[in-house]
C-alpha cells in the first residue's frame, strides 16, 4: 500500500516536529508493509505555512538518507498538500506536485472561493486536481458532486471510516465509498503517537463494505499512478 497524503516531514507544518519522531513513523510503517509515503506539507500561507522549496528538498534528502542507511523497503516520495487558493496557477508551477507528475492534492477547507473554476483552471494547465478529505468539508453530497463532475478527484481520510463516533464524517465518508466516488484513501498522518495500521484497517472495512478490487484501487492501484513521473499526460 501507498500513502498519498502524510505529514511526517519534520518541523515544517503543523505535524510531525522532531526528525526522530519522523524516522520513527517511517520505521513503523515499513513494519506495517507500507511500500511508499508521500511527505506532503501545507503550502498554505494564510496558516502560516508556507515553506521554501529548498527546505523542503533538504528535509526530504535526509529522511531518505535514514530510510537507506536503515534498510528499509519502504520509499519516500515529495509532494504537497495546498490550501485552495486563487493563484495556485502560478504557485504550483514553482513549487510541488506529486513525485513531479500532474497530480496535485489540495485542501478546499478554509476556501470561499470558486472551487469548480479553480478546478477548470488548473486542469487547462494540465494538472489533475486530488480534492484531500472532502468528506470532512461541511459540503452537501450535491456539491461534492459538482466538484467531481468537473473531473477533481477524492482522497478520503482514513480516520473518517474507522472513528464512527466522528458521526457527520463518518457517514458522508461511509456514503462516498458506498457509491465509489472516492479515488484514493491516505492516513493523513499528523501525529507520532497515532496509529500506523490505520491503512491496512480501512484496507478491511472498504472490502467489506464494497469488494477487495475496490479496496485494492483505493489504497494500491491509483496511488501507483501517483510514482510515475508525468503519467497524467
Ligand atoms: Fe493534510
């Protein structure tokens, strides 16, 4: 399995601070035979985050400096998760995108903007917009709807399909996988001290919900996609 959306990159957002707790949740998740992580920081300057492409590459270069001198199978890949904003057209070309291919994971939480042109925009540039965890929007199903018909596609949390006392969350989360509107499932990883078989456990309650493919295409199949450079085009 492949996690699309984590952020375990050291003291650069608001979720993993310590390069040691970050080396840490990497081993662990090798141990849950996780094959590959994508470090995904905020890129969200009206949070406050909003970090240096080279700090980026640098923090990146010395996780995968640990992950080879510790032997681990596991593989490490940049991205970036952004906060939606109206000149994302001209940020995202002088930043990150997934392992440098057209995906791009954005969070529409804190946007009252135009989601759907924002969407058209950037898939005239040629990116594939990735909408990160719609089900914790407060949105209606019809507007999650409009979003995808304009070709965006869902990463759901994992969190939302295994805490069923998160009740809104967990119901829309539980209707998308229902009616298969989701794309890709991720941990979303804040913590050093939450779980690290969140992946594997919503692997077994999506199967048991829809079928084992499914399952596969959410948290194997399309995350693939994700690895190989360019492989929107
Ligand atoms: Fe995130």
């Amino acid at each position: 399995m492949i996690d699309i959306h984590t952020h375990i990159m050291d003291g650069i957002d608001d979720g993993i601070q310590t390069f040691d707790d970050a080396c840490n949740v990497l081993i662990k998740l090798d141990q849950q035979g996780i094959t590959g992580v994508f470090l995904t920081p905020h890129y969200a300057p009206q949070r406050g985050y909003q970090p240096l492409l080279e700090t980026v590459k640098d923090k990146y270069k010395k996780l995968k400096a640990f992950i080879e001198s510790e032997g681990l199978s596991l593989v490490v890949y940049l991205g970036c998760e952004y906060d939606a904003s109206d000149d994302l057209d001209l940020v995202i070309p002088r930043h990150l995108t997934h392992n440098q291919t057209r995906y791009v994971l954005i969070d529409f939480m804190h946007y009252d903007g135009d989601a759907n042109e924002l969407i058209y925009t950037l898939k005239c540039l040629k990116y594939q917009v990735i909408v990160a965890h719609p089900e914790r929007y407060d949105a209606s199903m019809k507007r999650l709807l409009e979003l995808k018909s304009e070709g965006a596609l869902f990463q759901l949390n994992a969190s939302s399909l295994l805490h069923k006392e998160r009740r809104q969350e967990y119901q829309l989360a539980k209707r998308l996988i229902k009616h298969r509107l989701i794309d890709f499932v991720a941990s979303d990883i804040h913590r050093a001290t939450q779980s690290m078989d969140s992946l594997k456990r919503v692997h077994y309650v999506i199967k048991k919900m829809t079928d084992g493919d499914y399952a596969d295409t959410l948290l194997k199949n399309n995350p693939k996609k994700l690895i190989t450079p360019n492989d929107y085009d």
